[in-house]
C-alpha cells in the first residue's frame, strides 16, 4: 500500500495541578477531607482521593492519516473510499471491422478535506471518527466540603491540529493549513495536477492568427486561396501601435501560388479572429528559408489600445526532457487554441523539406503536444508563460501518434533579432551571419545529472574543419578540443556542437570571437575578429 505522508506532529501536554487538603475547625475531632469523603462513599487511597480533584487534560487533535490502496482508491485513517486516487487507463477497443473504441479511464482525484460542525475531519464527504480540534479540559471537582479543600485546577485546553501545526513551524491562516492538506498544484504527488493556467494566460497576450492570402492559376485562371497559421509578438512599440511578429516562413509562402509570396497576410489577436474591424494587415520584414523562420510587421490602434505585448523569451538550453509546457495556435484556422504535453527530446536534427521546396537538416525540439495545421508559427511556452520555441511541424504517418517538433527559442528569437536588424526598412529580405568557417565535431557523448537532478548529454567537441577562407585558418586546427567561446564580455561553456553554429546569429562584422580550445594536453585561447557575412538562404 502506497502511503502519502501528511507533516504533523503531536506535542504532549504534561499538566501538574496542584490540590491541598484543608481542616475542619472543630478541633482536634475534626475530620479531613480525604475523611469525610470516605464518609460519603469514597473508595480508595488518599493519594487516589487527591488525584481524583485534579482536572482532566483536553485531548489533543490528530491529523488523518491518507494512504492509497493497492486498487488506486483513498484510504483514511483505515477507512476504504470509493474515490480515486490514481488515474485508470483505458481499456483498449476491440479489434475487428466495426471495433468500437476504448473506454477512456478514469482520472484520479484529489481527497476533499474538511471539518464536520461537531470537529470531526469529513474526507471527500465521510465523516471519519479522528477529531481534527481539540477539546477543552473539564474543570477539576469541588472537594466534598468546600470550607475543607480548594477546587481542582482546570485542566488544560487540548490544541487543534491547526494550532499544534502553528506550533510546529507552519506560517499562514487556518484556511491555507487546510489547503496545504490538499496538495499543491503542480507538486510531486500521485493526486497533484498540472496547472496550464499561467501559461496560457500569459502566451495569449503575445499570440497572433495569420491569414495568408495566395493566389494560383488553375488552368490559366487566376484563384484566391487563403492558409492559416499562427505568430508571435516579440517586440513592439506600444506609443505607435507597432508590433513584431516571429512565425514560420511556410505561413507566408507557399510554392502554388504565382510568386511564391504572400498577397495579404492578416493578423489578429485573440478574442478578435475573422472580425472584420479588428484584422491588423502585416508586411514581410524578412526571414531565412532554411531555418523556416520569418518577421512580418503590423501597425494598427488595434494593437495600440489592446493589452497585448511581446512574449519573455527563455534560454532553449535550459528546457529538459519531461518538462511541461503548451502550444498556442490558429489549428485549422478555426481560432486560437491551446494543447498540453511534455519535451520527448528536446533537441535532435532531422532532414526537413523548406517551402521552397528544398531540404535542410534542422535542430529541433521534440514534443507530444498535438500538432495540426493552422498551429505553424505559433509559440510553445513553460509553464510561467515564456517562449521556448516556434512550432514548425509533426509527422503525419500512419502509427505515428503525438510527434510534433519546435524550432528551439534560441534558434528562432535570436535570428527574429537578426533579420529585423538587417531587413526592417530594407529592401534586403534575407538574414545575414557572419562567416566562420569552422565546423565542429562529436569525439564523445555521454549523459549525466545536473544539480537540480535533471539529466542532460554532454559533448566532447572538437575542430573537425577550418575553410581556407576561414578567420581561424592556420590558428584553429584538426583535432582541437572546444572548451569555451566568448564574445563579448560573455563566455560559454561548449557541451553541444550545435552551440558554435548558434552563437553567430547575433554577432556583426567587426566583432571578435574567441575559441578556449585543449591541444596536445594544453589549454590555449585564439581570437579573431569578423570580417565578412553570408546570406542566409
């Protein structure tokens, strides 16, 4: 039997009471107390007499002990309910020509707990037979002849499990003590849920619905199609109603149409979708075709007078396998929605064919959160709301399920910032990185335990190439072992060859960078500084 621990902790109450015996004042005849109640019936010692003026101890309360059984149902304080505890799977449909499906199972639930008028815990709705406050004590009894004994001392009042958990350390009102009971949203426990709502309602208000408007010639007649996906705002400027949104190429570009292009991309935000006095027409700023990355431009008293804003972008590297988080979009271009799952993998390459038509091997984030078209360009958020990647895609196949992939944050927000700095108000609509030409490789890959006990893969990279035409030509060599680059007045420790490549999305011609790299046993640094960029395909 699995058994879910609840603090508590009983403190004893030790009570001396203090009784004295007087004497009557008939003289040396005169009876004592412990006497006369002899007289009147009493049974037993003096001592026994004395003890039994003093006052009775209050009982102190108890907290419900909460177990699960081995059929997943609550127990409390030994008392079977008919309440689930975990979470039953469904049973699988039946196979055959008109097999029906499965009866979905059924979720666990989290115990109700509270307490009954007469002081009793009540567990979802059973009242149990612990008490869960303390009973005052009974007053002492009057001595038989009240000009011969004093009254007993009162005994003292028991604690409620409130008051002994105050006592124990716990902080906060009586309320937030019962709730503690309960479980934490978003805690370790068997009867603990996820909680989404932060983050949904966080990623809504840098979310956007894109119209695509397309045009084709269909047996030499023109005909207008529209495509929906989806964005995010990644900056703005609130005092002129401007805003820029990341999304994916693909939205914005489709290889049916005449040019490829685009015609008219609408945007909306959310509460406002296909509601003619609110879609906000956006321009192409640019984008890069093999990373499937795009910016398009609105600027609209639409988004002026709204509360809409840009998302809080959060470093990729720190995502981990398992962690939870949503996707926002436009699926089916029927509106916003959400989905929910978790990291599968959160960074593979995979061949991915570009809406050019043209394939390219890609870093992606791989998540089991439901993907369906209308969904591209949207944003995945944590669970406090902040950006972690751009949804691009799923595999559509049959037996697979759930396979979804995310152009990582690092990759998509910090080439948005490139391509506004090299296209905004150009006529140049490709981003620009400058050249390196180094190309790193694995030795070795191993995994292991972070300090907050999450598992990541480290990578032994090392210098496999260095171009002719490369700023490290005849400084880096074959075989060097990356330790560290630094640009800047920032430094970054190397344990995924995909880092070197990703670091240069954001660097100009003029900036220097500098390579910590083991050669032969011995640490050395070389610098060198940009000198020419490359268009982005």
């Amino acid at each position: 039997m699995k058994k879910l621990n609840i603090f508590v902790c009983l403190l004893m109450i030790v009570m001396v009471g203090f009784c004295f015996a007087g004497c009557m004042e008939d003289g040396s005849n005169g009876k004592s107390a412990y006497e006369i109640a002899v007289d009147n019936g009493f049974v037993g010692t003096e001592q026994e007499w004395l003890e039994s003026l003093k006052g009775e101890d209050g009982k102190d309360a108890t907290a419900p002990t909460v177990e699960i059984d081995d059929g997943g149902y609550w127990v409390i304080n030994g008392k079977a309910t008919n309440v689930l505890a975990v979470g039953v799977n469904g049973e699988n449909g039946k196979d055959g020509v008109d097999g029906k499906d499965g009866n979905d199972g059924k979720d666990g639930a989290t115990p109700t707990i509270s307490i009954s008028d007469d002081n009793y815990w009540v567990i979802n709705g059973v009242k149990t037979n612990v008490k869960a406050k303390g009973e005052d004590g009974k007053d002492g009894q009057d001595g038989v002849d009240g000009n011969d004994g004093q009254n007993g001392a009162d005994g003292a009042n028991g604690k409620s499990a409130y008051e002994l958990a105050v006592k124990n350390g716990f902080v906060g009102s009586e309320q937030d003590w019962l709730n503690s009971l309960k479980g934490e949203s978003g805690s370790s426990g068997s009867s603990d849920s996820i909680s989404y709502s932060k983050a949904i309602n966080t990623g809504l208000l840098s979310s956007i619905a894109i119209k695509s408007q397309f045009t084709k010639l269909v047996d030499g007649v023109s005909t207008s199609y529209t495509m929906a996906g989806a964005g995010v705002i990644i900056q703005d400027d609130k005092t002129t109603g401007t805003a820029y949104i990341l999304t994916n190429y693909h939205v914005l570009y489709d290889k049916e149409d005449i040019d490829g292009n685009s015609d008219k991309i609408t945007c909306y935000l959310y509460g406002q979708y296909n509601i003619s006095n609110y879609g906000m027409q956006a321009t192409l700023v640019g984008g890069s075709m093999q990373y499937d990355i795009a910016v398009i431009k609105i600027q609209s008293n639409v988004y002026k007078e709204s509360i809409a804003k840009p998302a809080t972008f959060r470093n990729s590297e720190e995502i981990n396998i398992g962690d939870n988080i949503i996707l926002i979009g436009n699926p089916m271009g029927y509106g916003f929605a959400t989905t929910a799952g978790v990291v599968s993998v959160p960074s593979e390459n995979a061949s991915v064919t570009q809406p050019n038509g043209l394939e390219y091997n890609n870093r992606l984030i791989r998540v089991d959160a439901a993907v369906n078209g209308g969904n591209s360009g949207g944003g995945m958020f944590d669970l406090d709301g902040n950006l972690v990647g751009i949804v691009k895609a799923k595999i559509v196949k049959e037996g697979i399920e759930s396979v979804g992939f995310v152009i990582p944050s690092n990759v998509a927000y910090n080439l948005a910032q490139n391509i506004i700095a090299n296209c905004d108000g150009a006529t140049q609509k490709q981003a620009k990185i400058v050249k390196l030409g180094v190309t790193p490789g694995i030795s070795s890959s191993s995994m292991m335990k972070d300090e907050n006990e999450n598992i990541k893969i480290i990578e032994k990279v090392y210098v496999k190439t260095v171009d002719s035409t490369s700023i490290f030509y005849n400084k880096l060599a074959y075989g060097d072992v990356i330790n560290s680059i630094t640009v800047g007045s920032n430094t970054y420790t190397i344990t995924r060859s995909y880092q070197v490549e990703e670091l240069l999305f954001n660097l100009k011609v003029g900036n220097s960078i500098t390579f910590n790299v083991t050669r032969g046993g011995v640490q050395t640094s070389v610098t060198a500084t940009f000198t020419t960029t490359t268009d982005l395909v």
